[in-house]
C-alpha cells in the first residue's frame, strides 16, 4: 500500500502548474480506483499538490473549494462556481 500510496503523490506532483487533472486521470496513471486517490491526497498532510486534482467534471470536493479555488487562480486556473473547465486546464499525463 506505501508503494501504491508514493505512486498517487509522485503522480500529482508530476501535474504541471496552471493545470489540473481528475481523481480518475490520476487512477489510470497509478492503476488503482479514484476513491484511493482521494482518500491518498486528503490523508497526505498536503505534501504534494492536491488542489490541482479535481472531480471528473472538474468540480472541487466541497471542503477544499475556497482553499483550492485560491491556490489554482494563483495559477492563472479559472474557478467558477466551484468548477474548473476541464477542456481548457487538464493537464496531459
């Protein structure tokens, strides 16, 4: 599980600034299910870049909108209404 949990960070590390990807994007890269990723990234004590993982339809996961909102407009993403465009931001994997 350690080596598995390593893979999710290394892979949200890897996603560039100004850009985001899904829990799933992430799942595929690593193999394992988005429910891990999440439950990965909300447990890491924030040593890697979790605002920059979204949902599929590149809504924030309620209790991380304002704070992850703020870091991605730091970025230059646009956040409207808890939701990034994810046609204009995803990042390639």
């Amino acid at each position: 599980m350690a080596d598995l949990s390593d893979s999710i960070l290394l892979a949200a590390a890897a996603i560039p600034s100004g850009r985001v990807s899904s829990y799933g994007d992430l799942a595929k890269v690593v193999g394992c299910g988005p429910r891990l990723v999440a439950r990965v990234l909300s447990t890491s004590g924030g040593s890697t870049c979790w605002w920059r993982v979204v949902r599929s339809d590149g809504t924030i996961a309620a209790p991380y909108v304002v704070e992850a909102s703020e870091l991605l407009a730091g970025e230059g993403v646009v956040v409207r209404d808890g939701r990034v465009e994810m046609a204009r931001f995803r990042a390639e994997l």
